[in-house]
C-alpha cells in the first residue's frame, strides 16, 4: 500500500507499507487519523481477502470508487 500526503494539490510526503510485513495495521491507523478512510473497491470494510483498497478522504475514496467500478 502506498500513500501520498497531498496538500494544495501537491505532494508533499509519501510512504509504502509492505503488506508481508504485517504493516497494513500502521497504514489503516495513519490514514483514520488523516481523517481518511480504508474501503474495498465497493466501499465497505477493508479486510484480508478483499479484492482491493482504496484510502483516503470520503471525497476522494468515493469518487476513486466510482472510477474503478464503472
């Protein structure tokens, strides 16, 4: 999982979690206290097994989520 801090519409921090690293916990906690959220491609519950995530601010998770499933 990879993670980019944008902030007026640059980046300006980035980080990667490795998953076989059990590192996914870390990534979920930084982006809840980004205010963010963790969802799979259908927006409920990110749990282990589901066929992908996406994270971020509701604004942009839901308008990620509407990309990738149209």
């Amino acid at each position: 999982m990879s993670l980019c801090l944008i902030e007026d519409g640059q980046p300006v921090f980035a980080m990667v979690y490795d998953a076989y690293r059990k590192e996914f916990f870390h990534a979920i906690r930084f982006v809840q206290e980004a205010q963010g959220s963790v969802t799979d491609l259908n927006g409920g519950a990110f749990t282990w097994g589901a066929s992908g995530i996406i994270a971020g601010n509701e604004a942009l998770r839901a308008e990620i989520q509407t990309l990738l499933t149209r």
